[in-house]
C-alpha cells in the first residue's frame, strides 16, 4: 500500500520528458530478455504505468493549446485546436 502511494506521488511529479526516458529504458530492458520473469513482469507493470502517465501528460497539453485567429474587425478570439484529419 504504501508502494503505491510512493509510485503516485513520483508520477504526479514527473516531467512527460522523464517519463518517456523511463519508459523507453524500461522497454530496452523488456528487449534484452534479461531480467528474470518477476523482474519482467515488474517492469512490465512500471511501464504502463508510464505509458497511462505520458498519455495523460499529452492528453493536458493537448487540451491547453490555443490557435489564435485574427479575425476581418481585428479582434482576436482563441479557439481550441483540432488534431482530427478533416476528411
């Protein structure tokens, strides 16, 4: 119990640069088939862990960015940015 509220404490402060840089760390180790099963599945569970957290991470700054148009009159009125492919 008090693992998990340690491993939340750490995520809610953890930069998305810092979390990616564990994350791939992680997935080179998966890679190398190194670690024993406990060890693997431990860091399996670390890394998704990440991935949720980056996801989030891009999911907020997604939602803060602006596209400022200036309209015909000069008035400038901000507008939430669409990622979507227009079809």
């Amino acid at each position: 119990m008090a693992r998990k509220k340690q491993e939340q404490c750490i995520e809610d402060t953890i930069s998305f640069e810092d979390a990616l840089s564990k994350l791939e760390a992680i997935v080179k180790q998966l890679e190398q088939g190194d670690l024993s099963l406990d060890q693997s599945l431990d860091q399996y569970a670390q890394g998704v862990r990440l991935s949720r957290l980056c996801l989030a991470k891009l999911n907020s700054a997604e939602d803060k960015i602006t596209k400022v148009i200036t309209e015909a009159n000069g008035k400038i009125v901000e507008s939430n940015l669409d990622f979507q492919e227009e079809e």
